[in-house]
C-alpha cells in the first residue's frame, strides 16, 4: 500500500507575530505612521498572509512590483501602497495614476516618465534623497530640479525620503541626518526616513513614516542584539524530522567532499532538508539546528534533498524525531539569527530562499 505520509519538510508562518512585531514598530515610533514593508513576498513569508495579517492595522503597503500594488488595490486594500523603486514604464506610471498607488521617485528621468504618462491624475510621490548609501536617489542638484517641474504640476503630494546604510553599525545615522537635513532645507512637508534598524535605535529619525522590514517577520536587524531582546517574535518556522540514523566510527567521514570527519564514534542523524529546500548550502558544520528540544549542530556539506546533524548526545531522536531549521517549531526553538549568523548570511536571505517547494502552514491566531 502506498504511504500517504508527504516528505516531513514544512514551514509555518504565525500571523499573531507579524501583528506583534508591527504593533512593537508603533510602540517605537508612536507618532509616526508606518509602512508594513512586504517586498520580496513579504520576505519569503508571502504577500497575501501578510497582507491578511495586518490588513485592519498597517497604516500602509510597501513594496516593488506595480502588478502587485495594482492587485493589492483590486482585492479591496484601500490603504496606501508604495512603490519602494518606483515605476519602471509608461505602463506602471499610467497604472499608479489610475489606482491611487504612491511613488518613490529617485531620479529625473523617473520623474519625466511619470509625469509624461500620469496626465492630470492626482500623484503621491516620495522624492528619494541620497545621502550616502550611493544606490538610488537625487543629489541636491537632482533634488531642486524635480521640485522646480513639480511645482508647476497640479495635485500632487509630495514627501521626502532616504535610506540609512549603516543604521545597524557604530557609525550610525547622524551623519546622513546632516546631509538630509541639508539637501532639504526650509522643507516642511512629511518625511520618510526609518528602516527596522533606525526604528528600534534610533528615534529622532522617525518622523511621518517609518518602513519596518525585517523586524516585522521577527528578526533582528543587529549583530550585537537578539530578536528576542528588542521584544521581537519570530513570523516564521522552517521544521523537518529525522529520516535516517547512521552510527559511524572515529575517522569516517561524512557528506559530499567529507567535509567532517568523526572525531570519534557517534551517531548522526540524517533530515529532510537540503539547499533545494532553501537551506544554505555553504552553512559549514556546526550550524545549529534543534531536535527533540535540544541544540546540536549540523555535519558536513549540505545536500540537495538532506543535510546531517550529530545525534549522539540526543539518544532518543530517531526515525520521525522532530527538527527545527530555525523559529519557534516543532524540534524546539531556534532563533534565524543565529542560524544566519553561523552560515555566513543574514536572517533576510533564509526568509527569503524557502523553496515554492516546501508546503507552509499558516497560524491564524
């Protein structure tokens, strides 16, 4: 008879966290209101659940795609939506002219393009200043320019915008406050500068609009501080269980390459999850993983389909023993932090490589 059991890999999204972890971001920025950032599916926790989630609370939606902003508004959503780079054709300005959806602009050209094919329809813009992340945004020059065209332009609202590089770090935001400042000038209309990492540090950035991102799905954005420290709750679980157990010799190895060698007997067990699955194939030995409620640590080369984790101070995991990958699962609680940390990688790139592959349960609660 054929088994009706699937592969045991699964992921979990908790809703109840990601309203925690957006309400935390008001608590931060009580008189600012805040952008509930879903760009990239939401950070690999997907657009709609989050979307569903945060629906009768986030001031408002931003993200990339104006195919998604566009079905954000057709479902009902009548909060506003940012596009975080803008639009990208005449199509996608026509598209942000005719359903209500706010701009960041970054450039003059950007902007000719908006205006070009917007006609007459009311426009919220978010002119983007660049004060020294280097990526997008209008140099002060740049800046004057766009103002001067749009001040001739009826129904528009206008804010302004930048990004902090190194919000996280020692250096942190002052000496791009110094340059916004300047760039703006006698500017007195609303201002978006806050990500997660400026939101939980620093407060004088918070002014009309703050952008959560990361903090939102319950990471931290901090290599000196947890997520469970700042008050955060993990949005999302990656579980597996146990689907082989080799017992194996001081000096046999294990794995593709046979990275590790057994530094004596032990026992190791194999899971059902592997860099196809979204796991990091460069995570080296000792990344932690949980079994049964207790920490171990992977063993070798991560696999397409299996990685190995040591076994031989947990006994009683065998067949079907549950794992947790990283969250709060069924293997027990591991931070993604911690995981990312270990692999070389940040908490954004595990949240956002879950493979389609891997089935994902959602806790409504």
């Amino acid at each position: 008879m054929a088994s009706t059991v699937s592969r045991p890999i699964r992921a979990g999204i908790s809703l109840a966290a990601l309203r925690h972890n957006y309400r935390l971001a008001k608590q931060l920025a009580p008189a600012a209101k805040a952008w509930a950032v879903i760009k990239a599916d939401a950070y690999g926790h997907g657009q709609w659940r989050v979307v569903t989630a945060l629906r009768d609370e986030a001031d408002g939606f931003a993200l990339l795609e104006c195919d998604n902003a566009v079905a954000l508004r057709e479902a009902g959503i009548a909060q506003p939506i940012l596009l975080l780079e803008g639009i990208f054709s005449a199509r996608d300005a026509r598209a942000v002219a005719a359903h209500g959806i706010a701009s960041v602009v970054h450039c003059l050209e950007q902007l000719d393009l908006l205006l070009g094919a917007a006609g007459d329809a009311p426009l919220s813009l978010f002119l983007k200043l660049n004060t020294g992340m280097n990526r997008l945004g209008f140099d002060a020059a740049g800046l004057r320019d766009a103002l001067h065209r749009l001040r001739a332009r009826p129904a528009v609202d206008l804010a302004l915008m930048t990004h902090f590089a190194e919000a996280d770090g020692p250096r942190g935001v002052d000496w791009q406050l110094e340059r916004f400042q300047a760039m703006a000038g006698d500017w007195t209309g609303p201002v978006c500068l806050a990500n997660s990492a400026a939101i939980l540090r620093h407060p004088t950035t918070h002014a009309d609009w703050v952008r959560p991102g990361i903090m939102l799905y319950g990471a931290s954005p901090f290599a000196d501080a947890s997520a469970d420290a700042l008050g955060l709750q993990p949005a999302m679980r990656l579980d597996s269980a146990v689907i082989g157990v080799q017992h194996i010799a001081a000096g046999e190895r294990v794995g593709y390459g046979g990275t590790f060698t057994a530094e004596r007997a032990m026992r190791i067990g194999i899971v059902a999850c592997g860099y196809a699955d979204g796991y990091p194939r460069h995570a080296p030995t000792g990344t932690p993983i949980a079994v049964m409620g207790r920490c171990t640590r992977t063993l070798g080369r991560v696999s397409m389909d299996m990685l190995a984790c040591d076994l031989s101070d947990i006994p009683d995991a065998g067949l079907g023993a549950p794992v947790t990958l990283w969250g709060k699962g069924a293997g027990g609680t591991l931070p993604a932090d911690e995981v990312a940390t270990a692999a070389g990688t940040i908490a954004y790139e595990l949240f956002c490589a879950v493979a389609p592959r891997v089935p994902v349960a959602v806790d409504e609660s």
